[in-house]
C-alpha cells in the first residue's frame, strides 16, 4: 500500500511540474534586472542552435560562436536561392515565468540591418511573438515591451492576441532583409526587466 501511495505521489509531482504555475519565477540579481543571458569566454552556449532557411530548401548560412572579447557573435550569409532568406539563432530554456517583467532587452552592436526578435511562451506552443527592430552600427540598448511582440507563426503575422507576459521558454534572433548579403549581430547580454 505505502509503495502505491509514492508512486501516486511521484506521478502527481511529476505532472505537476509541468504546468505553468509551477515553473521558476524569474527574480531580480538586483534593483530591477533579470538576466536571461550573459556572454563570455566562459559562457556555456550549447543551448543556442541556428535555424536557416536550410530547412525550406534554402542555402544561407548563420555562425554562432564567442569572439576574444567574450562577446556572442551571430553573422553569416544570407542567399536567395531555392525561395530561401533568412537565418536565425534560437535558445530554448525551461519554462519560467516572466509576469514580473515588462519587457525583454538586449545588449548588442548591428550592422544598421533590421532583425526581429521572437518569444516563445511555451515549449513547442503553436505560435511565437515576435517584433522587428533596428540597429545603427554602434552599440545599443535594444528594449521590447512584451505589449509590441505580436503571434507569428513560420514568419506570418497572426490575428490573435499578443504575448500574455506570463511565462518564457525560448527566445530567437531572425534575420530577413530581401537581399542576398552578410550579416554580423554582436551582443554581450540578454535580459528581461
């Protein structure tokens, strides 16, 4: 019988975990800023993955990597070929919740292209939101209010709400300017206030 019980219990607790009111809450490391990723020489970036258009046919090419500087560096090259165009790098985490935060932010220097930011709210959720933005070629403070990420799916702006704010599971860098050229994002933090 005790056997039984703690298999139930163990059962329970596991499905448990996987629902949204379980997941970590982000908490401040201080006044009003959570960290979602912070590069350097030593930062573990097995849970980045770039995404071309290599997956419809295409043949542009993205690089992630670290540069000297400790800095993450997403650059390539963007081809046309086979109704290809874009490329992107992704970092999927577990589930956290983010109703604590109003915005996510990036530290980064462009190359004066435009790039969008994608959210995912869930693993595997039927849609992302997404929002464009521009940069200058200088270092920038890049900050998106949740309220200006829209649902997207496979690059398709939906009519469905925006992004509720509530929970976090993946975030996404997309470029897709129409040209075949090269591209070079740096970025030395990613975080969420």
């Amino acid at each position: 019988m005790k056997s039984i019980l703690l298999i139930l219990i163990v059962a329970f607790a596991g499905t448990a975990c996987t629902c949204c009111n379980s997941a970590p809450l982000f908490s401040p490391e201080n006044d009003d800023s959570w960290t979602l990723f912070q590069f350097s020489q030593d930062a573990d970036i097995r849970g980045w993955a770039v995404e071309d258009d290599a997956v419809m046919g295409g043949s542009s090419k993205g690089r992630f990597f670290i540069n000297e500087a400790g800095n993450a560096i997403f650059s390539g090259d963007l081809s046309l070929e086979n109704k290809g165009g874009f490329s992107s790098v992704k970092y999927s985490f577990p589930l956290v919740r983010v109703s604590a935060c109003q915005a996510i932010v990036l530290g980064l220097k462009g190359d004066g292209k435009r790039y969008q930011l994608r959210v995912e709210s869930t693993p595997k959720g039927p849609h992302a939101y997404a929002a464009d933005f521009e940069t200058s070629g200088d270092w920038q403070t890049i900050e998106i209010p949740f309220a200006d990420l829209h649902a997207i799916h496979h690059g398709d702006w939906l009519d469905l709400p925006g992004y509720p704010g509530k929970t976090m599971s993946g975030i996404q860098l997309l470029i897709s300017t129409g040209k075949a050229e090269s591209f070079q994002l740096e970025m030395d933090r990613i975080w969420l206030k």
